[in-house]
C-alpha cells in the first residue's frame, strides 16, 4: 500500500485480523514521533526492499485488467 493507506486503523486490522506484517509508508518519516501501537511497530521494521516489490503486485494487476477489462459483466458473484 501506499502512504494514502497510513493509519492506526488500517495497520491494526492487517496485524489483528489478517495475522501478517504491515508495509505502508509513514506519511511523514522526519516527524518527531510516529503515534499508534501498530505504526510504531511498522516504523522500526519498515524494509524499502520489500516495499520495493510492491512493484511485481502491481504490475500483475495491470496484465489481469488488459487481459481481462476493469468492468465485471457478470451478475451473480459465482460468475465473477
């Protein structure tokens, strides 16, 4: 995700619900303090090379949207 995602609320559902290490951006990284539990611990593990990969993600939803279109046809979710 990217720095719009930044928020107590988002990383507490990815560690909480999801049981996995969030990768999000502090929006300001030369603030004095970094508020929140789950930021806190996002901002001292935060990896740029795994960030970096971010990358391969995207561009496999790109390939999936020209191969397929961004606009789901089908009514019933079985369908999509």
């Amino acid at each position: 995700m990217d720095k719009a995602y930044d928020s107590e609320r988002i990383h507490q559902i990815i560690h909480a619900d999801f049981q996995s290490q969030s990768m999000i951006p502090v929006r300001n990284w030369h603030a004095s303090y970094v508020s929140g539990k789950y930021r806190q611990i996002m901002s001292s593990s935060f990896d740029r090379k795994i960030y970096g990969r971010r990358n391969m993600a995207e561009t496999v939803f790109l390939i999936l949207k020209r191969l397929f279109g961004e606009i789901i046809h089908s009514r019933s979710y079985r369908q999509q």
